[in-house]
C-alpha cells in the first residue's frame, strides 16, 4: 500500500478515496451482519464508518464495553458516534477485575483483558448469528507489545486496518476525509495501562487514575494526558509539545495541591513527556 504521508498534496484526495474504497471491498467480502468493537476511538470509529459505508447499516452492529477500566468520556464518543450513523449499539457491561489473573498485572494483562472482552462479543455474535467480528488495530499497532493481538487472532477476529496495511496516521487522515468529529482525538488507552505490572489494580487506583487525568486536563488544557500510578506517586505524562504548559509555579502548586487532595503523596513531571507504553519500557531492562 502506499503511505499517505509520502504523496503530494494534489495525489492525496485521490489516494483516501483509493484506501477508502480498499476498505468498503473489504468489508463487502466478508459475512454480514458484521458486530465492530467500538471503544469510541478514531481507529474504531473509521472502521464502523466504513463498515456502514460498504453495507446497509442494519447489518452491522457496534458492541461497546462499559468498564471500570475504560474512561466514560469513551461510552460518550461511541453513543455519538453511533447515533450518528443509525446502527445497532450494543453495551455490555465487563468487569475485568473480577479475574484474580487479570488483577495481579503481569505483563500479559493485555491478554487476559482481551479475552474477556472477545467472550463478550462471541455472546453477541451467537445471539445475532453473526459470523464477523472485527476491530481497530491498525498497522502501527503490531510493531508495538500489545499481547492481546495474539488473543484476537486465536478468536478469529479481524482487524481490516492491520490487513490493509493502514497506519495510526493514516487512519487520522482518513477519519478526517469522512468527516469523522473525533478525528484528532488522541488515543484513549484503557486505565489500567497506567499501572506499572506486577502492581495489582484496583478500583480505587483507577478512580484516582481518571479523577487526576481529567483535573490536569481542566486545569492546563491538555488533550493527550496519562498520570502513571507508582502507588503514592503520580508520574504525568503529556505530550512533548505540552511540557512548557507546566513551567509557572502557579501552575505547578497547583496540580501538585489537586494531585495530593485526590490521594497522591508525591507528583512529578515526566521530563520525556507522553510515549505510547512507557511502562514496557522495564520489559526491555
């Protein structure tokens, strides 16, 4: 496939209209009716865009988990987007802690997570007959450690972006073509990656985990946002370009104050900023 990011302005409408019909023919080759496992994010969004593009929207149906790990700014974007194309949305209700395996975080928990979460859309695919279920991995994804990729091959879910070759970026695009209104929404990782493994998780750590991420986001105005929890620190992470939002003391007392009032004995700044899985990163150690 060619990137998207290496043609010239004038060859790239023609070159989204190309991807884009890639995709509708994907879909129109596959078994209908087609359940798309929708967390309310860009790369999930495209897919049930041009999943409803390709095929009459009642044969496709969204299936949005509501979890203690996932933000509910998440179930937000999905009913949204949902209603804005007129297909079946379907929420589930998960509760992942309730599996000792998953709880203990160990560097497979991404498995587990996803397992659980297939056994959630096989449920729903048996009482719709439906034999395809697909997602929003994409391209990028596989050059990164993301074990539950591995659950989604054993259970026979399809991911057309990684099929087609279709990057994180180049979805953007596409989203953006389409009209898509989170578009340029950043990537919305379930809480529990902000965990360190072999730290249980609990429902209280992730209740401090989305209260602190929401008051950095109020009070600097950042979209891309992860407060790692390393028990009564807070690691903040946000984007490199967003570093200098911090530089005042003010605002420094002031996310430190809102930070310890939430439960946090300590708060610090990662000097890197935001990079997807930092806390891989002692996997390679």
């Amino acid at each position: 496939m060619i990137s998207l990011q290496r043609i010239g302005v004038s060859s790239l409408a023609q070159s989204l209209n190309e991807v884009i019909k890639r995709l509708t023919d994907w879909f129109r080759g596959v078994e209908k009716p087609i359940i798309v496992s929708f967390s309310g994010g860009t790369d999930s969004s495209a897919v049930l865009a041009i999943a409803c593009k390709a095929v009459e929207p009642y044969n496709v149906v969204a299936v949005t988990a509501l979890s203690p790990i996932r933000l509910e700014e998440d179930l937000n974007w999905a009913k949204r987007i949902t209603s804005t194309f007129g297909v079946k949305h379907i929420i589930v209700e998960t509760n992942e802690l309730s599996d000792p395996n998953f709880e203990v975080n160990l560097p497979n928990r991404c498995y587990i997570c996803k397992k659980y979460l297939i056994s959630k859309l096989l449920e729903v695919a048996r009482k719709l007959n439906a034999k395809t279920i697909v997602d929003g991995t994409n391209a990028s994804d596989l050059s990164s450690y993301r074990p539950g990729i591995q659950a989604l091959k054993e259970a026979g879910v399809r991911s057309p972006l990684a099929e087609l070759g279709i990057s994180k970026d180049e979805v953007k695009l596409i989203a953006k073509a389409i009209g898509l209104p989170n578009w340029d929404r950043p990537s919305a990782t379930c809480l529990a990656t902000r965990i360190p493994y072999g730290e249980s998780i609990t429902l209280e750590k992730l209740k401090r985990i989305a209260e602190a991420e929401e008051v950095v986001k109020r009070l600097l105005g950042v979209k891309t946002i992860r407060v790692r929890d390393h028990g009564y620190i807070a690691r903040i992470e946000v984007d490199p370009r967003d570093r200098n939002k911090f530089f005042s003391e003010e605002i420094m007392d002031l996310v430190a104050m809102e930070l310890k009032r939430i439960g946090y004995k300590y708060v610090t700044l990662d000097l890197l900023g935001y990079r997807s899985g930092s806390l891989d990163e002692l996997l390679k150690t």
